[in-house]
C-alpha cells in the first residue's frame, strides 16, 4: 500500500495456517521483529501511512464512513451529535488502529529483516495471529544452563578441553550474533530506502527522521541517513569555517617545536590541506563544499634541500645562511658521505625572521653557504705540505621556507548541510615532520594533547537553503533547533489515532560510548514493565497506539480455476467418506418411508412385538431406525447395510463436486458483481449473497446429479440389493417398453453380466437417456431448500459462535477461534454442520418424502403424479406430519453427514491450502515492493 500503485483488490498476500515444530514465530515474545522494530516505531510507522499513502488513507476514511452510514441508516431522526457519538463507538478507531498496526508488522517481518526481505507473509501473517504476548524492545541476558551432574563432580569446566571447546563455541556465537545484527540493519536501510524514494515533500521527510529516530538501538538505527533527511529539509550552505588552536604571531618566535601540529611545517607547495565533509544526502541536488587554504609563511625555515652535493670535505661544513634583518638565525649541521660529498641538510633550529622585508606577501629565500670548517683547512696543509692541496667543491643548496594555515576561503558553500549536525572539517598534517620538531614528554607521558591542542577548523555558520537565515552552529547543537514535545501536543496525539508530532519537532543526535543515535530527548520513554492489554492487542505504545493480535484481513474475491478445482475435490472427498460411511441411515429411512421390503419390516415387528408388554395383538408398533439396522444384520448380514453404495458413491462424487466449490465461487462472483469492494472483501458474508450463491450452486448441481440421484434412489428402493449396471438397464428397458420399443427380457437382465450390460447401453439413444433427468425438478424442490437452509444456518451458527467465544474469552484471551482453522475451528464446523443438517432436512424432508414415493410409484408401473401423493399423504390421519414420515432417521442421518462434511471439507481444504487461511487476504501495506514498484 506504499504510494506508486497497484490495484486494490491485489493489495493482499494469502493468510496461510503453519504448524511449525517448535512454535516459534517472527512475532511473539523473545522473537525477531520487534527486536528490530519496536512497538513504538510500527505505530508510528502507521500514523504515517495513515496520513500519507494515499491507499491508506482511502482505507481509513472508508471504514469511517461506512460506520457512518450504518449508523445513520440506523437512526433516521437521531441528532447530529449522538450520531456522530454512536459512530464512533461503532468505528471503534482503537482496535482498527491496532488491525492496521498489525498488518504493517507482518509487512516489516515479510521484508525487512534481511538483506532481501525473508518473503514469507505467510508465515509472518500466522504468527501475528497466534502472538500471545508483546516482544520486549530490548533483549535480555543470556540463559546460563547447568553444568548437570559431572559438571558439579568435575567442577565448573576449567579444564583446558573445556576451555577451548567454550572459546570456539563463544566465537561462534559471535559471529553469528554479528552477522544477523548486520542482516537486521542492512532490512532496515532497505526500509528506509523505500520510505525515502517514496515520500520526497518537506514535510515528508521530517517524519521519516521522527519515525527512524524511534529505533532505540545503535547497531540498527540508520544514523547516516537520518543525517541525510535532516540535510535535505535544511539544505543549508556552509558560511564560515572557524581555525582553532593555530599557534599565534605572539608564540611563532619562541614555541616553534610543536608548529607542525599547529598548523605549520608546511611547504610553499603544500596550497591546500583543507578538506570539509560533503553533505550527508546523495543525488544531483546537493553538492559539497569547497574550501581554499589560506597559507601564510611563518618566517622560520622548514628545512634545507641539497642542490649539489660539492666534493672534497672531510669534515661536515658547517652551513650558513645569509639574510639580512633576521632575529634569530637558523641552526643547521650538514651531513657528508665517504666521498665526502654533503648528503643532507639537518634543521636544527629553524631561526625567525627569514624572508625578508616582504615576508608577507612575496618572501625573499635566504643563501645558503658550506664554509669549510678551520681546523679541517688547517689538517690539509699540515698533511699535504709536501704535495698539492685537494681543492673543495662547495656544496649548493636551497632553503625552503615553513607556512601555516591561516584560514579557509569558502568558494562554494555547498548544500544539502544540516544546521544541528555540521560538517566534519578536517585539516591534513604535514606529510612529513620537520627536523626541529620535538614533541614534549612530561613524566613518560605523551602531553600533546592535553597541553598542545592540535588544530582544528569546524563549521560556525550555516546558512539555511529555504529562508536564508543564518544560524550559528553552537547554539543549534548546544539549544536544539526543533520544537520540544509539550503536554498540549501528547494530548493531540492521544485524542487522535492518525495525528503525528508537529514536523518541528527534530531528532537530536548524541553520542554515547562512542555510538551515535538520535532521539527525540522530550518525547516520553515507553513504559519497560509490562501492562495489561485488552484481548484483542498483543502489544501497545501509550503515546501512539497498539498493534492489535490480527491483521486486517478480507475474502479473496476471485478464485482461479485451481482454486476451484481444489475445493471442488475437497467437496467430493469429504460428501463420499461421509454418505458412504451413513449409507446404513439412508437406507433404513428410504425402507420406512416406502415399507416395500416386507421381509425385513415383517421381521421386525415381530420383535418389536416379543419386546413390548403393553402392545394390544390389533395394534402395529413403530418401527424405528434401530429396529430396522438390527433386523437387516439379522436377515441378510452386516454387508446388507451398505445396499446401493456404488450409486450412492457416483451420486456423492457429483454432488461433492458442483455442491460445495461452485457455492463458493457463486458467492464471490455475486459479491464482486452486486457489492463494493469493501463489502465483497468482508469476512462476514451477506445472507442475501449467500443464499443466492447457495440457491445457484443447488440447481446446477442438481442438474448434473439428476441422473445418479434417480438411480440412487431406485437402487434404494429395491428389496434386495442390485448393481448399478442392472438398475441402469432395467430403468432404460422400463422406459423403451412405455415407448412400444422392443426390450431385453427381464430373464437376461437377471443374468446378464457387466459387458452385457454395457454393450445394451451402446445402443442408448436420445430417447433413452431424456428420463434420466425427469426427477430433476422434484430433486430441485428437496435439494435447493435443503442445500440453502445448510449453508445459510452453518454461517450463521458458526459465526455467531465464534463471535460469542471471541468476545467472552471463553476460549482464553490468548486464543481466537476461527472457522475451520486449527482443533477449536474443526470442531465447531462440525457443531455448526450438525445444526445445519438438522435444520436443512427438517426443511427438505416433505420433498424428499415425495420424491421417494414417486420413484417407487415409477418402479411399480403406476407413474403417480406429485400431487396425488401429497393429497394422499395429507388425507390419511395424522394430516401434516405424514409429510415427515422417516424424520427422526433422516434428521439424525444429517446431523451426522453434514456435520462430518464440513469437518473433513474444512480439514480438506487445508491439505489441499484452500482453506479458510488460503483464501483469506492480509492487507499487504508494501504492496508496491513485491510488485517492484
């Protein structure tokens, strides 16, 4: 939901059920993401999207107005005020606040807490769901194990195996420690990367540094870039730059030792040793600034560079240097190799007041002579008075003078300079020191920094980009230049769940233990013991809001068609497992209802009559289901009770497939089709779309089981069982005879196998086939009520449950139910199917009851017509309730069937991942990364 675009209906990853081993989860307590991202920073984070994605803001304001309306539709002639109060109450700000919040984690968890994002929203999604308590922003001490039994015989693991074996588990640690805090940082750029491309206003800006500037840990806070934020809102020009501790005209002629870390022991070569930081914010809109070096000679000589080395010295000469109007003169001791050539020039001390009487401004060099010494001249001509003296060559050299930093020129003050954080100015140290450089050493310790300061140059005046002010540097960091948080403030944010603090307010940079970290010094701390929470809010900052235990969630509107497939086959895996299994009720109901097997009806009130004391020799006992299971096991073996269940499979199959997936698909199309998008995307469903989709979904499925539910029921109604091969000719042949066609005889179709079978239905013409679908509109009648009472009752037993068990706790503050998902969900599916069962065949049984009787009447060759039988039915004594003739069977037969249904559709589902977490969007607030927006 970042800004830059993507359709609203695809803004949701799928909500997905784990069942991790261990249960540990990137949300709950001693986890990964808010050891990373505090509570305070994703509420925050919250308010800002709130305010300034445009997506989320249309989110809020839609879920406002919705309240809204419904509270006016519902309140026609209330005042003004008590609707706006009604409103409130109804939108609840707090917890769809804190729904927002936890969505916002689930994105953090999904994409920021590595160096490409974990992308598991499934995962992050479900253990926002199942979090039971708020991770702490700090992490605690480590947990010491014991040392167990040989470690208390042997003692506490001072051996040198020991040792080395703790050493290389310690290192390990480490490493991995550092590697996962790098990780987490290199997310939290990624973040801010984001963030900062996105939202490019002023004002923008001076939230996104609030909002970093609530990350509390060092190694994890992007303090660089919150200094490049703070750069761009000030884009200020750097406008003097101050020298410090540069030695004075007053100590060049006597304190000369320490120049070179003073600003001189330069050369007239050295023009720029001057470098300042370029701004903090990256791009072609800020640009550095650039200095020039004021140098200026210090009169002393920097040192003495041999040209020619000369020829024929056997003592060092000794080195003058010429110069009038010089106030103390340069000692220097020059050096000669074998040859007695002078190698080098040493500076001893660098004298004071060279250069001339335009020192100043153009500086005249001193001469330098090499005067041999006396006594060496002496030596030659005592040692060579016999022979011709060896002539010297005298050695030639030049002098450069010293120069110091006198100040920096600003050529180009530069932008993109915060006015609180300025610009590091680094002055450079002369390459090499000069020979008279001696450094003070008092008691064996260093002194140059305590008592000879080296020099410094900083930034003293910033000149603001976007009014032209200039502000002096030491009061802005020394004052602050931002807005305290008042009282009058904190008051605005609490009243409001999307206000943020005034842009004015501005994070402070402090240094601690040599970590830098900004912070916003009068915004109250959160609290570090824990608070009661309320039960839907796992976690809660008391200044900006909680982060509430479930996600903002929706439907997913559309199904793709192997979304449709899966719940299609869940449908008829779980319809065939279940009739299959209670084929044995639907049998003995069909029996009861027609009494057409009088072997088995006989058989059974008989004992019936044995068994009752009471009865007169006149009267006929009721028989019941039990009565009726017991006598068939009796009769004909425990195999009897699963007569018909090769159609019954075949009928289920179908039933299975069209039933439950096309109920789901119908449901979603008419909710994108005749709602919003709000209210097609609601976890609760309109009862107007879900009988509609219900209602839809029976005909058609009515339509293509029509075939198989006809045989089912014939197959039913026979004594004895058949198979379907039989059941399928003799309806075929029943019907040809009716036409005057010629037929197999009923001799054959006895005897007849399988491959006979199929090659009579090689012959099946259109004809033939048309009576397969002449119960459609009778099974229509008992399906459709049936199938639209079902759904309807199990959405709303099964939500009002939950809700109920929800609200009251029943279940645990820690835990809530949802539909389907985990143990608690599966067993009120079942309840909930159990309800629906009974509600739906008490509904549809006087079709069903029809229904039977038609097909048996079509068996016998009689063809009564539907409403015959009902005037039968109604004629006889007991009127209405002979329509519900074989109900206590079938209402226990479906408080089973469809209560197992829906447990093993719902449990299905999940194995096949279309279940309730599958087909259920999290809102995904960083909408436009996985898009690569």
């Amino acid at each position: 939901m970042i800004k830059g675009g993507g359709s609203i209906q695809g803004r949701g990853v799928p909500l997905k059920e784990q069942r991790n081993k261990n249960r540990q989860s990137l949300l709950k307590t001693s986890g990964l993401i808010q050891s990373v991202y505090e509570t305070r920073f994703i509420t925050y984070l919250t308010r800002f999207l709130l305010v300034y994605d445009p997506a989320a803001r249309a989110w809020w304001k839609k879920n406002r107005a919705r309240a809204n309306q419904l509270v006016l539709s519902s309140d026609g002639g209330g005042s003004m005020t008590n609707t706006t109060i009604k409103s409130d109450e109804y939108f609840n700000a707090g917890e769809q606040f804190a729904e927002f919040a936890e969505s916002v984690e689930i994105g953090l968890a999904d994409y920021f807490l590595g160096p490409y994002g974990s992308y598991a929203s499934v995962a992050a999604a479900k253990a926002g769901l199942d979090a039971v308590a708020p991770a702490r922003s700090s992490t605690g001490g480590e947990t010491v194990k014991s040392a167990g039994f040989w470690g208390a015989l042997f003692g506490d693991g001072k051996g040198q195996s020991t040792s080395k074996a703790s050493s290389l588990t310690k290192k390990k640690s480490d490493k991995n420690a550092n590697e996962e805090v790098k990780q987490n940082r290199q997310g939290v750029l990624n973040l801010f990367t984001l963030l900062s491309t996105r939202y490019t206003t002023i004002e923008e800006k001076q939230q996104l540094a609030i909002l970093f500037s609530l990350i509390s840990k060092p190694e994890l806070q992007p303090v660089k870039e919150i200094k490049g934020l703070l750069g761009e809102i000030d884009n200020g020009t750097i406008a003097e730059i101050q020298i410090e501790n540069a030695m004075g005209d007053s100590d060049a002629r006597d304190y000369f030792r320490l120049s070179s870390r003073q600003g001189g022991g330069f050369a007239s070569s050295d023009t720029q040793v001057i470098s300042i930081e370029p701004p903090a914010p990256l791009g072609d809109d800020y640009r550095p600034a650039k200095i020039q070096t004021i140098m200026k000679p210090t009169s002393r000589i920097l040192r003495i560079n041999v040209v020619d080395g000369g020829e024929g010295y056997s003592v060092a000469p000794d080195v003058i240097l010429k110069q009038s109007g010089v106030s103390r003169q340069c000692e220097a001791a020059a050096i000669i190799d074998r040859k007695g050539s002078v190698s080098e020039v040493i500076v001893l001390n660098p004298g004071f007041g060279y250069g001339g009487s335009a020192a100043r401004s153009q500086p005249t060099l001193p001469t330098v002579e090499f005067r041999e010494r006396r006594f060496a001249r002496q030596q030659k001509k005592t040692s060579n008075s016999s022979a011709s003296p060896k002539k010297v060559k005298p050695a030639k050299a030049v002098v450069e003078l010293e120069y110091q930093v006198a100040g920096a020129a600003i050529l180009d003050g530069g932008s993109g300079y915060s006015f609180d954080s300025p610009p590091d100015v680094q002055i450079s140290l002369p390459p090499t020191d000069p020979d008279w450089f001696v450094a003070p050493n008092i008691f064996g310790q260093n002194m140059d920094d305590d008592e000879n300061p080296y020099i410094a140059a900083r930034v003293t005046k910033i000149k603001s980009g976007v009014n032209g002010i200039i502000l002096d540097t030491d009061a802005a960091i020394k004052g602050g230049i931002g807005q305290r948080v008042t009282r009058d403030i904190l008051r605005s944010v609490l009243r409001d769940p999307v206000a943020l603090l005034p842009p004015t307010v501005r994070p402070e940079l402090s240094i601690d233990k040599g970590a830098a970290l900004y912070s916003i010094k009068s915004l109250p701390r959160p609290p570090s013991e824990d608070v009661i929470l309320p039960s839907s809010y796992r976690s809660i900052d008391p200044l900006f809001g909680g982060i509430g235990r479930a996600p903002v969630t929706k439907n997913q509107v559309t199904l793709s068609a192997d979304q449709y497939s899966r719940l299609a086959l869940s449908g008829a895996i779980c319809t065939v497992l279940v009739r299959t299994a209670l084929n044995p009720l639907e049998l003995v109901k069909t029996k009861i209802q027609l009494g057409n097997d009088e072997e088995i009806i006989q058989y059974a009130r008989e004992k019936a009559e044995v068994k009752s004391e009471s009865s007169q020799p006149e009267d006929k006992p009721a028989l019941g289901t039990t009565q009726i299971i017991q006598s068939l096991i009796e009769v004909r073996g425990p195999l009897s009770l699963f007569q018909s269940a090769d159609v019954t499979f075949l009928a289920s199959v179908v039933f299975g497939l069209f039933g439950f997936g096309a109920t789901e698909l119908f449901r979603r199309a008419f909710s994108a089709v005749f709602f919003d998008e709000a209210a097609a995307a609601a976890n609760s469903p309109n009862e107007f779309v879900l009988l509609a989709a219900a209602g839809v979904a029976t005909v058609l499925t009515c339509a293509a089981a029509s075939p198989f539910e006809l045989l089912r029921v014939r197959s039913m109604a026979q004594v004895e069982n058949e198979g379907v091969d039989k059941i399928f000719n003799g309806f075929v042949d029943q019907n040809r005879q009716k036409r005057g066609m010629k037929t197999i005889p009923t001799s054959a179709l006895a005897t007849s196998s399988s491959s006979s079978a199929m090659v009579a239905a090689k012959g099946l013409q259109l004809d033939d086939i048309k009576p397969f679908w002449s119960s459609f509109f009778p099974i229509v009648s008992r399906e459709l009520p049936f199938a639209v009472t079902k759904f309807l009752v199990f959405d709303l037993a099964a939500g009002n449950i939950a809700a109920f068990l929800n609200d009251s706790n029943m279940m645990g503050s820690d835990t809530k139910i949802q539909v389907g998902v985990g143990t608690a969900g599966l067993i009120l599916s079942a309840f909930s199917g159990a309800l629906a069962g009974i509600a739906g065949a008490f509904v549809s049984h006087p079709a069903d009851l029809i229904l039977t009787l038609t097909s048996a009447s079509s068996r016998q060759g009689e063809e009564k017509d539907w409403r015959d039988i009902v005037k039968e039915l109604l004629s006889l004594d007991g009127g209405v309730l002979n329509l519900y003739a074989g109900f206590p069977a079938r209402a226990v037969f479906f408080f089973l069937v469809i209560g197992a249904q829906f447990f093993l559709y719902d449990y299905v589902k999940t194995l096949l991942e279309v279940g309730t977490d599958d087909l259920t969007l999290v809102l995904d607030v960083f909408y436009a990364i996985r898009q690569g927006l």
